[in-house]
C-alpha cells in the first residue's frame, strides 16, 4: 500500500514538473516580447510560433525527467544533491530541444536570450518546488504520515545508534517497528529498550508479514555478520528493501563510496544499477535502436503477419503477462506461433524441440526468433529494453523465486528483446541456474558498448538455434 502511495505520489511530481515547464515557456513570451525590459533586434515571433514548440517542448522534457532518476526516493538524500540533478536533467532537456529543433524546424531561428531565461526560470521554480515539497514532507512525516516501517535486525549498541539516528530525523519518514534479537531469554549485550525487541532473527519472515515492513535494516555487533547471510535467504522472497549499516570505525578514513543515514554508513544489496545518466543513455539507446528496427523490419513483419493470418485461425498476435522491472508486469506483444487452444489441456508450459502445438509457420518463426519482431513496440513504449534479461510468465517467476537463490534480483533492470544468456545458448528449456548467472553478469557489468556487444552477437546466435523451439 506504502509503495502505491508513493509511486501517485511521484506522479504527482511528474505532472507538476511538466505543467511547470509549460507555464514557463508561455510566461517567456510575455517576459521577452511583451514587458520590453529587454531590447529586440529581430523580428518578433507570433504568439502561435512560440506555443507551437510546445509539441517538441512537453515530450522532450518528459521524456528525460521521467528516464533521469529525479523521481526515485529520496527520503535520506541531501537537497544540494537533488539540486544538482535538476540542473543537470534541465540542461539536457533544453539541449535536446535545441537539437531537434535544428533537424526538424530547419531556417527557423530563435531568441537564444528566450532560452536562457526559460533554462533559468524553469529550473529555479523545479528547484523551489522540490524545496517546499521537501519541508511539507518534513512536517508531515513528523506528524506521522507517509511513513516507511522498519525493522532494525540487532540489538546492541550499534543497532541502538541506528535507532536513535531515525528518532532524531524523523524528517525521514521512517518508523522503528521494533528490533530483533538473536534469541530468547536474558541477553547481556543488549543495548535497546527490551520493550521494543518484538521477536529473534528465526522469526524475521513472519514479522516482516505480520507488521508489514517495508525496509530491514541490518545493524548487527561485530562477529554476527556472518549471520546476514542465512537471514537474506530468509527474505529474499519477499519485495522488502534491504540496508546494511557497518560500524567500520577507524578503516572508513579515505573515501565516502557508501550511501549514508545521517553520517553512518549504508551499503545498499538491492538496487537498479540504473540511475541519473545511465538511465538516460540506455532509454535513449532503446528507442533510437527500437525505431530504426521497426523501420527496417517493417516489410518482414508485414509478410509474417500475412503468413500467419492465411495459415491459421486466431488472432495475429500473442498477448501475455510477463514480469519486468522491479517486479512489476506487463503485457508482451508476439507474432502467434501457436494454437489459440494451446495451454487448454497442459497449463503454462515451457515450448519442447517436439512440441504439437505450434503452428507450421509458426515453428519456423520461432526457431528464427521472428515471431519476437513486436517486442519492438514494448521497447518504444518503454515496458522492455533492446538488451536485458528475458522476460518470464508470473507464473513462472513465483515458482523460480522459491527455489533459485538471487532469481528476483534479475529484476533490477528492465526486460529485454536479447540478452548475455540468450547469446550464449541458455534459452528457453536450459539451465535456469546458468542463466541466472549470465544475467547478473550482464547487470553488475553493464554500459553501453555492453549492449552493443550483445546486440551483434544476437544475430549469429539466433541462426545457430540453440534453445530455441
């Protein structure tokens, strides 16, 4: 419910944001043109001319502020962080506009001061709404609303600090539901009010259920971290966030690489690698490669269409669920390669070399991975990526999170057409546990180039079969 709450919430931002930018440029015409505070050499736009960018105006900006990473939690964050990033994502949303501008309004010209001050008012106002926004938040939490539970595992004095770090910033909007101990009965190191140890690390999975905690934090004495290990198999199941916070002491000396709650330092185990520019970069690699896939491929998915059409009866395409980032699903687009009645007698079930369900044409786009050419369109929407690990069935998913360790952390990062497993043959009925591993391979190691690399080894890989039937 918390995570629903703060997802409108920040779409709520979203649309401030954008509503913002727009009121802006409107303003700039009066501000520029009209007040004549500053002189005019050229010509002056009509009022339609300077409404009309508009259209480029409102999807650029979108489109970057929603793939930066300004909307993510920031409950512990700095406001000079998040200033920066407005800056930054400000900055490229206005150059991104100049630039297609240049290639689609080409002889058009405009006032660079018209800019300048729309860059600087646009970007002053997102920054005092984020200020004010932030203050509210402040008094609200600490009147008790939209609040994160947390349950510290630990109870000595480094978990007692951590408590009393959350008390003091309850700007955080975090609540201490309680701390576990290592086991019942008279504990001499215990540094916390007992009244406030609600259970022992066996029981971490019901408490987690029975309190509804949305955040577990780790702040156990030094010689017990060796227990972090068999409690996050305990958990992992779940969609709780995990924060671990050391007491390094004197080594922590050269290099602040952690995150931090007021001065401790947090090591974060679960998070997308992708936020802030990469984020940028890898949508922007989507949709360029998405487009230029769909023009090229265009006459083929024509010809498919029309094969599949006149060969069986059914639908043209295929719709179904998958899971995709951060566990949320989405409906997947397929060329149909089976019988509409193919899962009446079987349930879900994985496609075998031997399968009677497939159309004729339809097993020989799906040998040749051409009944996936739709998946285009959820990568220019935004639900998939050109490069990421495979999409399953939520059916699937719930099976393989009970049994394979690690197995949802594969959705840190969007689902993609292609990916590191798929290139090297572990598709479809092969090793999940090696595909696994390649994906978060591919996770810890990603950047672009990567992407690239995977995309051109796609090709020879689709034409030696491996896995695919």
């Amino acid at each position: 419910m918390l995570k629903k709450h703060g997802q409108l919430l920040l779409s709520l931002f979203f649309i401030a944001d954008i509503l913002w930018v727009i009121l802006c440029w409107m303003l700039m015409y009066v501000l520029r043109f009209s007040l004549n505070i500053f002189p005019v050499f050229s010509e002056i736009p009509n009022l339609s001319q300077h409404y009309e960018l508009l259209l480029f105006i409102v999807p650029v900006y979108a489109l970057v502020f929603k793939t930066a990473g300004i909307y993510k939690p920031r409950r512990t964050s700095q406001l000079s962080s998040e200033i920066m990033d407005i800056i930054k994502v400000s900055l490229i949303s206005l150059m991104s506009f100049i630039f297609i501008i240049y290639f689609f309004k080409q002889g058009f010209h405009y006032s660079r001061l018209t800019l300048v001050l729309f860059f600087v008012f646009s970007t002053s106002g997102l920054i005092l709404i984020r200020s004010s926004l932030r203050r509210i938040f402040r008094i609200l939490r600490k009147r008790g609303y939209n609040l994160r539970h947390v349950l510290i595992v630990g109870t000595g004095p480094h978990a007692r600090e951590v408590y009393e770090k959350i008390h003091e910033h309850l700007e955080f909007g975090l609540n201490c539901a309680g701390f576990l101990r290592k086991e019942n009965g008279a504990d001499c190191r215990s540094a916390v009010d007992p009244k406030k140890i609600i259970g022992t690390y066996k029981e971490i999975e019901s408490i987690i259920m029975e309190k509804g905690i949305d955040q577990v934090i780790f702040a156990l004495p030094s010689g017990e971290e060796r227990i972090i290990r068999a409690l996050l198999k305990k958990i992992e199941k779940g969609g709780v966030d995990i924060k671990v916070i050391l007491d390094l002491g004197d080594f922590f000396t050269l290099r602040k690489s952690f995150d931090d709650l007021a001065g401790l330092p947090v090591i974060t185990l679960r998070e997308s690698p992708l936020f802030g520019w990469p984020r940028i970069g890898k949508r922007m690699f989507d949709i360029v490669g998405s487009i230029l896939f769909i023009i090229i491929s265009a006459p083929l998915m024509c010809f498919i269409a029309l094969l599949v059409k006149l060969t069986s009866d059914g639908p043209l395409l295929y719709k179904q669920e998958r899971v995709g980032l951060d566990g949320e699903k989405f409906i997947i687009y397929k060329f149909r390669s089976m019988r509409v009645d193919a899962e009446k007698s079987c349930g879900p079930v994985w496609t075998s070399s031997s399968d009677r369900r497939r159309t004729p044409v339809g097993a020989l786009i799906r040998r040749t991975g051409l009944d996936e050419l739709p998946q285009f369109f959820n990568i220019l929407w935004g639900k998939m990526s050109l490069v990421g690990p495979r999409p399953e069935r939520p059916v699937f998913v719930d099976k393989f999170r009970e049994h394979l360790p690690n197995y949802m952390l594969r959705h840190k990062i969007k689902a993609g057409m292609t990916g590191w497993a798929q290139v090297h043959g572990w598709r479809g009925d092969t090793s999940l546990e090696e595909r696994i591993k390649y994906d978060l391979f591919y996770i810890e190691h990603w950047s672009l180039l990567f992407d690239l690399k995977i995309l051109c080894m796609t090709l020879p890989a689709i034409f030696k079969g491996e896995g695919a039937y």
